[in-house]
C-alpha cells in the first residue's frame, strides 16, 4: 500500500512529510477513491514513526478533503480535489525560483530582465527624494485604485508616441505585468470560458487564466506570428473563448514578432468572431533595428484589444510597475479587481515613477539599454552561429532571449540539467508548452549575461551538446 | 420596452451610456431571458441617437453575453450572467472611493488609516537612501516571492515578542492585509464552499471570498466576540466550510474585541469541525489599555489560524506591507498564488522596511501614535456621551472607531448622506452587513481628525440628528 518511505531529516516535520506522501499518492492515482488506508498502526510501523505522526498526517488529509473516516472502520480516500495549484503554476514559479541564492555564481542564461547593474538607481533615488520633499506623507497615503492620476496621464502620452489614442481614466495601474494578467484573467473569465494562447508561451498567464477557470486552447507560433489558420478554425469552431492571449514584439520564449499583416489579419477575426485580445506587451522597446515595432494596440480601432505594458524589462523588474490600457467598458470592472486584490498599487512608487518620467531621463535610459542589449545580442549570436548542431529556431531583430533547437533527439529539460551541473542556467522549452512533453527547444537569455559570461556560457552549451 | 433616456453630456460615449442603461434592465430583470430588443431604427428613433450608437452598444451587448442575435428576426435577452461584480464589491470600492478630491475639505470620519501627519516620513526616508547606498540595483531586482527573507526573519522576532512562535520559511510577506485577504480566499476557496463572516465585517474580505466563488454565512458579533452558539450551530449543520474569517482585536466596524473565554472556545470549535481560521489583525497595535490584547494565534496550538498582520494602521497604508503567517503545509501554496498574483512585492519597500525596523525605530512611533490616538478617542467618546440620542453601541478600549446606533427609526444611509451635505464624512452601517437592508448604524473613526476636527464634526453629527 505505501510504496514510499519518509526521510527522518529536519527539512520538515514528519507529519507533514507523511502527509505530503500518501496526497501526492492520491493526487498521481496510486490511492483511488474510497480505497481504505492503513490502521494507524500498520502504516507507523511500515514507515518506522510514531503512531502521533501518522495521527497527525491523517488528520491533516483529511482536513484537507482528501480523506474521510467512517467511526470504527478506519479512513478512506475521499474525491481527489482538482482546486491543488496545478503543475503549469509549478513551472511558472520555478521561472525564478531556479535562482537560488547558491546559484549566484553560475552563468545566468536564465532570468529575462536586465542585470542590476544597468539599473537607473541614482535617477530614481533623486526622484524618490524629490517627491519625499515635496509631498511628505501624502506620498505614503492610500493611492486610487486606479492608480495616481498624473503617472496616468503620464501613460496616455507615452502610448501617443507609440500611435495609441487614449485617455488616462481607461488607464488601470497595477503592480507589474503578471498583476495586469491575472486581473484580466479574473475580469474576463468564468468558469468553463476558453481562451486561446500561443504554443509555446509565458506561463504565469497560463497559470492565471486556468486559475480563474479557463481552459487553455494553444495554437502554434510561426516565424511571423500565430498560424491563423488554425486559429480561424478554432473561433469557427469552439463556443464560449473569451478572450486571445499574445506576445506581439519579441515573443516570450520564442522572440518572433508578428508581421503586420497578420496584425490586421488578427484584428479582423477577433472582430468577426467577438472576442477580445489581452496583448502583453514587455518588449516592444527593445528592438535592435532602426524602427520600433508596432504594438497591435496601435492599429485596434474598435477597441477590442486590452492592452499590457510592463516596465519590467527595460527599467526595473523591482518596481514592480505596469499598466493596462482598457476598452471603457471594462475599465470599472479592472479597478474594482484591482481594489479587491490589493486596495492600489504604492503610491511613492508611482509618484516616483512619475517623477523620473518628468525629468525625461528615460529616453537615454532606454537608448543606452538597447545599445548594451544589441551588442550583447550580435555576440551571442555569432558565438551560436559556430555550433551547426544548434539551430536559433526563429530569426529575430529584438527583446533578449534565443529560441535554440538541439538536435531532434535530444531533450531540452535533460539538456539543461546537464548545462546546470556545468555551471549554466538556462530554460528548457518544455516549461513553455501547455503539455510537458518532451522537445529540444531551450530559451537562452543575455538579459543578464556580460559578453565574457556569453562567451563563457556558450562555451557550455557547446561542451553539453558534445557530452550528451 | 426602453423606459430610460440617455443623458448626451459627454461624461462617457454614447454607446456605453446605452450599453448600461440595457444592461442594467437585464440585470435587474426588467428585461428577461428571450425578450426581443427593439430593431436598431426602432430604438435609434426612441432614444433620440443615431443608429450607429444602437449597433455599437447592441454589438458589445452580444459580446459581453447579454444577448444573442438571430440572423433576420433581432436582437434577444441571452442567459443573465452572474460573474458581474457585486453589489458588496461595489461597497468596499466606495469605502476609499467616497474621499473624493473635491472631499478633501470636509471633516474626515470616514477614513480609518492614520492622517499623513503622523506618517514616520523622514525616518522612512533614511531608510531608504541606506539601502540604496547599500545595495544598490540589488534592491530594485526581483524579490523571492516569499518575501525578503531578512524581512521575514524580523517578522519572526515580532511575533516572538507578541507570545505566536513561527519560523521565517511560514511567513509570506504581501502587499497589504486585502492581499493576504484575497490570497487566503483563493488557496482555500474551491466555487460552492462555505465561508464564515462576523456580521458586520469588512467588506473587502467578502468581495474576496465572494469571488473565489464562497458562499458567505454571517454569524453576530457580540460584545465580547462573535455569538458561539449560533456558530456552533452552523458547524454542526453545514458542510463545506472551509474557514472562518474574524477580526479578533478592535473588530472592524464595530471596535469590539473578544474575551480570552471566546477565544479559547473559538479554537476548540474549529478544532472539533476541523475548519480553518482567518485573523485579520490590523488593529491590536492601538491598545489603550496598559495591557496590548493578544491574537487567536497567540492561542493557536493546533496550527488552524491562518495569521494576517498589517501595518498600515499603525505606519502608513501607502507601504502596502502585511504578512501572513501559515500552517507549513500551506506556506508553499500561498507563495504560489502570491506569486500568480504579482510575482512578489516591491523588494525597495520591504528592504526600507526592514532597515526601518533594525535602528529599532517602532517602537517609538507605535508609543507616539497610541498616545495621540488614545486623547482623540477620549475626547470623541466625551463628546459623543454628551448626546443621548446617540449611543456607542459597543464599549471598547482600543482601535480607531465608534460604532454608533441612532435612534431606531433612522437609516444610517441617509444619515450619512444629510451629513456629508454638511461637511462631514462617515460610512453608514450597511455596507458592513452582507444584506444591506436599511439600518440605523452609521462608523466613526478618529484616524484623520485632529481635536478641532472631532469637535467640529460631533457638532455636525448633534445636528444632523435633530433635523432628521
């Protein structure tokens, strides 16, 4: 019956070690519904513990839901629950926590957002200073949920540059991008909705949108965009898709862009079959050739696009700072969501945020930023371009990340336990995929590599692909 | 068929304008499932607005589900939603909504979070150049989602000293107590579970636990706690509770706090019907008494009590800082949904925080703001005592409002809104009631009126009272 048996290690208790064994049981199918579980006996003496640990493991599952116990009979699985965080939320998490402390010294060819290093810190000490000067306390008060009002009207001109109408009341302000996805997640969905994401994609919006029950149709990404082909067929065919969830610039984890005819060509099937797109935008300022690619936000004229802006990757990912424009309709809903989860976003951060915007530094930040990103961006290039067994899958002009092909028959996850015993962090592409199965895609990223550490890095790569 | 107008003012575009007004029909069932719309023309002519505007808004009707079209025959009612948000949603929104800009200038009893003037600005502001000096980018990086760990280590000493014992891998770091509010909802909540409510409460926790998809017993709160029989009789009765949700010290609206007796039989109640507890204590920092009250957790010796602690009563609300402390099999699962909420909080803030709390600061402010809240809750009970018509419902010794019953016949509504006419701000007692329905409870609070202000604000209450 357990075909387990528990470390006697001080990671954790006992109990909870026990417990964690027979749910996972449960949760993989080992344990079926109504089977009867050990006396407490038995199981104590098999797993060599107290009879109390076990006591305690049974009553924890069984608080949990996952057993039930009938007076003098004994326990019994109960239904196996579904609400667990799901294996998808795993991986999501693990996107960062990857980064352990330990793990400092290795070459990091995993974390997507800019080195500490090329933080605009003294910039943004002197904002947080100024605004401490003139406002005091106020600064530290309850924001709008909304969001503070000048940074808002502050956004509205940033997105006109970019070609984008709007007006700061259809603006919401929230605590950083995957913020801005799980309120259009929550706003949006209910359960049993569908929505559509690219194949592979990011998945804390996965994470979010399944969370608020959605189930998740992928549609594959081409070198220019989703195949709309299938997407056609899918809106033709399911009932009840709320919404299209997509990476237009430098996709994450593939780094195409979309072209702009199939843009348009989005634009006019989400018109036709009444659904909305929720377009994440987290890259669109980095782009390497001399004109910045267009958001699809800048050519939605009837409004059915909720449109993503994070200043994660070009300024700090530790402000924790991002927008969403929203069709009128919506906006009410999103600020209310907002309240709900958080009450609003820190106030000295948006007025300090604000601050820095008004004193225009942040076009030489962004200048500066690309310059370092391209280079690092040619170099990497180049050095991956020596190794024919590695294939960057998609060509690309921009953002901070390599989709690589390994031969067919080798395995992203392995390959990148294996570069991680070499000292190398990078993603495998399973992580990217709605189902985990195996391919020989890994994302590698120079956001956080300096040339000495690309070159060490692929010279990793290269020496894992001949061992394996 | 369309008894409303619309208003051609330009506070929003047409086409929502008459997008809500029909909405709102279907919602409240003015118009039902299958009724047919007026043609386009027909209803163009009626509301006197060109046909295009009745295209849109019919058109984002059927896209937001509220009507299906028949191709040839028109425009129907589809099935009426229910994912909208709620009237209680609506209500928390409006508890920091109502403090409009243009309501700056009335007396503010209304607010529950200390005025910005005694907000530790300048100490704050050491703090943060410290660890920008220190640290560097470092600090604006992404943060574990757990939280700094310094921080949490710190959190542990807090506790230690409040008599709770925990270890810093149990303690989750937020952005604010509606983070942790909403978080507990969304980990323990599955759609069709039962939550428990002191009524009245605070209306944010049950927009939360709404939205997870709980349905919501309310229990009494008495003067010492909630009513235990009628809670045990609920335990007994119901199934699916997942947890009880209460505000253990200085409750919110009513100020009560519960005996030591309650507390103990609290915990054997959940313990025998294995539901969880959440404490929300945002409030046992303002103590009057020589003595500061302890938490349920302090009590907790079978890890039931889901522990929140925020600050923004006792620092500044704009921090957005609370922790949560968990039951180790659930400290995993709350990282996660932090983490699908907004990856982590902002790193800046809680390094300033914990640099704040090192030079030992706290204690100091927390002496200083007692001090100054104990005289203002003195002189408002004095004044409020002076008018016999109103009474303070509870006797309480801490915290920062009055809970106040007029006589019978009133509506606390409309006596909050005759007042705001006059120039002063409250929140009447319904929208701390699950079921609104008219009552003659209206809340004061003390936290951002200086003594004049008290004054002048009890005399403004005196004389709403004899005109009403």
């Amino acid at each position: 019956m357990f075909d387990f048996s528990v470390k006697k290690d001080k990671s954790k208790k006992l109990y909870i070690k026990v417990f964690e064994e027979i749910r996972e049981a449960i949760e993989d199918g080992r344990l079926k519904k109504d089977d009867r579980l050990p006396a407490i006996r038995t199981a104590a003496k098999r797993l060599e513990v107290n009879t109390s640990t076990i006591v305690k493991a049974y009553d924890l599952l069984e608080r949990e839901g996952y057993l039930y116990k009938i007076v003098g009979s004994g326990s019994y699985v109960g239904e196996v629950k579904t609400a667990k965080v799901s294996s998808e939320e795993k991986e999501a998490m693990e996107e960062l926590w990857d980064i352990k402390p330990e793990d400092k010294d290795k070459i990091n060819f995993a974390g997507a957002s800019p080195s500490s290093d090329l933080f605009p810190v003294e910039d943004f000490r002197r904002a947080i200073n100024t605004v401490l000067d003139r406002e005091g306390g106020e600064a530290f008060s309850y924001e709008d949920a909304r969001g503070y009002e000048p940074l808002r009207e502050k956004m509205v001109e940033i997105l006109k540059r970019d070609g984008i109408e709007a007006v700061s009341e259809n603006i919401q302000i929230v605590s950083g991008s995957q913020q801005a996805i799980d309120i259009a997640g929550r706003m949006l969905i209910k359960p049993g909705d569908k929505v559509i994401v690219e194949e592979p994609t990011y998945p804390g919006a996965i994470s979010s949108f399944k969370r608020a029950g959605a189930h998740i149709i992928s549609v594959p990404v081409e070198k220019d965009g989703m195949n709309l082909k299938k997407l056609r067929y899918i809106l033709e065919k399911e009932k009840g898709i709320k919404f299209i969830y997509t990476i237009i610039n430098f996709q994450n984890p593939t780094g195409i862009f979309w072209s702009e005819k199939k843009k348009l060509k989005l634009l006019e099937l989400v018109e036709r079959y009444r659904v909305r797109v929720v377009e994440d935008d987290c890259m669109s300022e980095i782009y390497y050739s001399p004109k910045k690619p267009k958001s699809l936000k800048a050519y939605d004229r009837n409004n059915q696009v909720i449109y993503i802006k994070s200043f994660s990757k070009i300024l700090m990912p530790g402000l924790r700072f991002a927008f969403m424009l929203l069709p009128q309709e919506l906006a009410e809903s999103a600020a209310k969501i907002k309240y709900m989860a958080d009450i609003s976003s820190s106030g000295l951060t948006q007025r300090a945020f604000h601050e820095y915007l008004e004193c225009g530094n942040i076009d030489v930040h962004l200048k500066k930023i690309r310059r370092i990103f391209k280079r690092r961006y040619r170099y990497m290039k180049k050095l991956l371009g020596e190794n024919e067994r590695i294939r960057i899958y998609y060509p690309t002009y921009g953002g901070l990340f390599f989709w690589l092909a390994l031969p067919e028959w080798m395995d992203g996850e392995k390959f990148s336990r294996k570069a991680y015993e070499k000292g190398l962090l990078l993603f495998s592409g399973n992580r990217f995929f709605q189902k985990g199965s195996s391919n020989p895609f890994v994302r590698v990223s120079f956001a956080n590599a300096t040339e000495e550490e690309i070159e060490a890095g692929v010279r990793i790569l290269n020496e894992t692909l001949e061992e394996y």
